[in-house]
C-alpha cells in the first residue's frame, strides 16, 4: 500500500451558524445540529460542543494513518474562512486549505482576490447549492482566469444533470490551465440505481479526461450509506468511472466529519483498501499517490499504526 494516504475531500468549522436558501443551518447540543428544518447528528455525540477543529481531525488523522487532508467548504457551514486561514499557518504539511467566497451575492470576485493574497491556494465551490447562478457568469469567468494565472485549485461539486456539466466544460475551455478537482465522485446514484447509467453522471465523470480535471470521492459512503460497509457498490462505482477516465484521475475522499457519524474515519477508506476487486497499485493511486501529486503535498509525515486496546 501507498506509504502516504492523503484525504482530497473534508470540512472544518468552529461553529455552524448560518442560512442557506433561507433556511437555518444552526449547531444544538451533543454533534447535533438544526439543518434545512430538521434535527441531524452532524458530528459524532462525542463532539458535544459542536466544534470541528483542526486538532480533534488530526488525531483522526493519527489514528488512521492519513498523513494529509485537503479541505474543503460548503455553504451549510458559513463561511470559515478566517478560521481555516489560520489552520493554514498552524498545521502547512498536514492541510490543503480552501477559501471560500459567497458566490450567491454579486462582488464575491474581490473576496476571491483577497483570500488568494491572503495564501489560499485552492478555492471551493459548492456548485449544486448556487440556487441557479451560473459558473459562466462574467465574474465566474474573470475568477477562473484569476485562478488560472495564480495557479489556484478549483475543488467543486456539481449539480445533478447536465447544465453545470455544459457550463463547467466551458470553463474549462476559456481556462484550460485550471486545475479542477470535481466532487462526490460526480454524486454517483445510490446502488438502486448505477449511476453508469445516468448519462449525466457519465458527463460529470468523463470531464476529468482533460489534462488538468480530476474527480474526488468525498462522501462516497455516505451516497452509499443504504448498503452500508464495505460498500462494494461504491467500490464497483469507482471502478466503472475509472474505466471512463483512468485511476490516475480519479482521488480518495471521506468528506470528514459528516460521514463519521456512521463509521469511523478509517472505515472511510480501509473498504477501498481492503477491496479484493482493486489492483495495489489502484489502491495506491486511489489513496494517496494521485491527490499528492495534483495538490503538490511535498515532504508528508509517515504515521505509525497504533495498536488498538482491544486488540
């Protein structure tokens, strides 16, 4: 197995408090949080407080070997990023940090500006919560090509459907330099349906066939939370999009710390090490090799296993 396993997709916070679409994303009590009109256990009962730092990630992170994570933003939990900068400067080997702008709002181009002077070297977009604004709007595009000049990841997750596919690939055109990491593994169907069979998810998938586009599988456990571990649709699912692109583009993600609620953060990925329908060296591409290669991670920390107690 890869020596460095490295996470492409998970989320940082101190607090959720915030709206989406006019509705409360509010953090409760005991992991819990008020999201889109409902209680849900956002974080694990143990986080009581609600917070999901940095420190309590990376003994995570300890704990199951990964020896780097990129993170990501959403806009479910406001933005965080005074917070995630200061993560940046305390913790550079072990995170790839994100910014974030309020897309939903006109002027979100000069706060884009800012967190790039500011040292972000990525920036998220939450693409399928834009409540209808368009990635080929003129002040998308003017970012884009910010980014592309600043050679600035784009981490993104699209919509279902084809109109963000169309859109994104003109992106691409007007940027071709960009470097693009697409989401949730294209929000791959559940197994009642395979996804192989939606054509916008062979769009979404087949989008990483250009030079500097790769696809992430943040969340991809909890797509398939119905079958539960060790997820063998999921594993399938990869598979069949790795046939479409190549595993050299296709990178692990967990989507920390929301998919922890229902196994632990190894679990995330040890079905995908622990699948007998992978080669090694997918397994290596896969969970460490293709993500430290398209964010540049340089010298990584070797992690140890710990022997459980219980063992």
């Amino acid at each position: 197995m890869e020596k460095f396993i490295i996470d492409a997709h998970s989320h940082l916070w101190l607090r959720q408090d915030t709206t989406w679409n006019g509705q409360e994303i509010r953090t409760t009590h005991n992991g819990r949080s008020v999201f889109l009109g409902e209680e849900v256990q956002m974080l694990p009962p143990f986080m009581i407080d609600g917070r999901n730092t940095a420190e309590v990630f990376l003994s995570n992170m300890d704990y199951a070997q990964v020896s780097a994570a990129v993170v990501v933003q959403e806009f479910i939990d406001g933005l965080q990023n005074d917070y995630l900068a200061d993560v940046q400067r305390r913790f550079p080997d072990r995170f790839f940090v994100c910014g974030m702008a309020d897309y939903l709002h006109d002027g979100f181009l000069e706060q884009a500006r800012q967190l790039i002077q500011q040292g972000f070297r990525g920036m998220a977009i939450p693409g399928h919560r834009l409540l209808g604004r368009s990635l080929t709007s003129n002040e998308m595009m003017q970012m884009f090509k910010l980014m592309e000049e600043k050679n600035i990841v784009l981490s993104i997750t699209l919509t279902d459907g084809n109109e963000q596919v169309a859109q994104l690939r003109e992106v691409i055109a007007e940027c071709p330099r960009l470097k693009i990491a697409i989401g949730h593994l294209g929000m791959a169907n559940p197994p009642v349906t395979p996804p192989w069979e939606n054509n916008s998810w062979r769009e979404q998938i087949l989008l990483a066939r250009h030079e500097h586009v790769t696809i992430e599988t943040g969340g991809i456990t909890w797509l398939y939370n119905s079958e539960f571990y060790p997820f063998p649709s999921a594993v399938r699912t990869i598979r069949e999009a790795a046939n479409l692109v190549g595993m050299q583009k296709i990178m692990w993600g967990s989507d920390y710390p929301r998919t922890i609620t229902a196994i632990t953060y190894r679990m995330s990925y040890s079905f995908v090490a622990e699948s007998k329908e992978l080669t090694d060296e997918e397994k290596n591409l896969l969970l460490g090799k293709n993500a430290r290669r398209f964010y540049g991670f340089g010298t990584l920390r070797q992690l140890p296993y710990i022997k459980n107690m219980s063992e």
